[in-house]
C-alpha cells in the first residue's frame, strides 16, 4: 500500500476526474469549512499581533494541540475533486481557491451557468471571481505580494479552460503588473478560454480594484494524454446529429 501523500495517491484521485467519479461539493460538512476560515483568521492575527511573548507561547501551544487533532486521521491525497452546483470541478486543496486549504485565499467564483461538457467543442465562456486579500498576502507596502496576484489569475485561468471544456494544468504563465493589487478591498478577477492547438489550451485574465486593471495575464494549459485520449474516444462515440450529411 502506498504511504500517505505518495504519486500514487495523486494519480488515483486524478482518475477521479478522467473517469467522471466526482462527488457534489455539498458532501463537504459545514465543520471544515468552518476550521478553514478559522485558521485564516488565525494566520492573519498572526501577522498582526503585538502581544507580549508570554501570550504568543501560550498561542503556540494551543495551537500545537489543535495541530495534533488534526494530524489524528489523514487523507492519503491533497488531491480531492468536487463538483459545484453549476457542474464546475474544483479541487478542494488547491492553493488557488481551495475550499479545504486555509493558505487559499478567500476567491469565490461566480456561477458559470454555460459551461462547456468536458471533451464537447470548446469555446470560450468568461468567468469571474470575487476576492478580497488580508494582510497574510502582503508584499510591497500597502498591496499584495506579486506571487499572491499570480495565483489568482493562474487559478482562475486555470478554470476558464475547464468551463470552456478543455482542463488542463499549467504550462506557461505571462503576467504583466500594471498597477498596485491592493489587500482589504474587494478585487474582481476576470478569466476567458481563448483557443487550443493539440492538447494546448490558451486564456487571458485580469485582476480589477476599484475598476482598474492591476495585473493581466497571459497562460497555456495542457491537457494530460490520457484525458485527451478519453474526449477523443467520447467525440468519436456521439451520434451525428440528425441532419448530418444532409444539404
């Protein structure tokens, strides 16, 4: 049996997804999310306190008990997929947006009501999100850290591939930085499918404060073999439509 964690974990939970095996994302029990945004408030208050070293030991401490609550029953995989109520799948550990992982910040993304069936013809669908950063993301004085605003818009490129029909994992990310992402305000992130060569997927993003654009994007997504071999195996066993053929 493979130790918690290993490839093989992984790609058993990815089979999940190449196969269609995906439970509803209302499986999640309320008590996860709740320790989720738990610990980010926690992380943040972390970055923030000035109290006394007294008060951040006896914090620590807790903290340590409540880490081996936690570490008493493990998943054997970060990689967990569900489906959302608009058919999005999202892995609930993932660092983009992840449900289930505190480090994720707190992106919520907005129903996709024409999101392409995976391995149907692809075409572009644009999809938003709403965030709003805290001080546990900083870089610069006063904004987010470059890396921070990466990961949003990698994520939610990531995803504008998969409502367009054509999922895949990241290949190329160009950013361009135009202005400060601020935290503590709400940030709207834009993502859109553009086109496809092979198993390569193209899409374009942006981050918006306030309106203005603080950073764009540029990414290429590429589908693994076997998913690729799967929707071409799918294509080819659809029927025609009715009038195929026909003049």
């Amino acid at each position: 049996m493979a130790e918690p964690g290993t490839d093989t974990d992984d790609f058993a939970a990815l089979e999940q997804l190449i196969v269609g095996e995906i439970p509803d994302v209302t499986s999640i029990p309320d008590e996860a999310l709740d320790l989720v945004e738990q610990v980010r408030d926690l992380v943040e208050a972390t970055v923030l306190t000035d109290v006394g070293a007294d008060v951040r030991s006896a914090a620590a401490g807790l903290v340590a008990q409540a880490t081996e609550l936690l570490k008493a029953a493990t998943h054997p995989s970060a990689v967990r997929f569900a489906r959302t109520p608009d058919g999005r799948i999202d892995q609930l550990a993932q660092a983009g947006s992840g449900l289930l992982n505190p480090q994720a910040p707190r992106m919520v993304i907005r129903p996709v009501l024409d999101a392409v069936d995976v391995g149907a013809e692809p075409r572009s669908v644009e999809v938003v999100a709403d965030c709003v950063l805290t001080a546990a993301h900083s870089g610069p004085p006063g904004r987010a850290h470059g890396g921070v605003v990466a990961t949003l818009l990698d994520h939610l490129l990531g995803i504008a591939t998969s409502v367009a029909g054509r999922p895949g994992f990241t290949a190329g990310l160009e950013i361009r930085y135009r202005d400060a992402t601020p935290y503590d305000v709400p940030l709207e992130v834009r993502a859109r499918w553009t086109h496809r060569d092979g198993r390569k997927s193209f899409a374009t993003g942006e981050i918006l404060a306030h309106g203005r654009v603080t950073a764009e994007a540029t990414g290429v997504f590429v589908a693994p073999r076997d998913m690729q071999a799967r929707w071409q195996r799918d294509a080819e066993a659809r029927p025609e439509p009715a009038d195929a053929g026909q003049a």
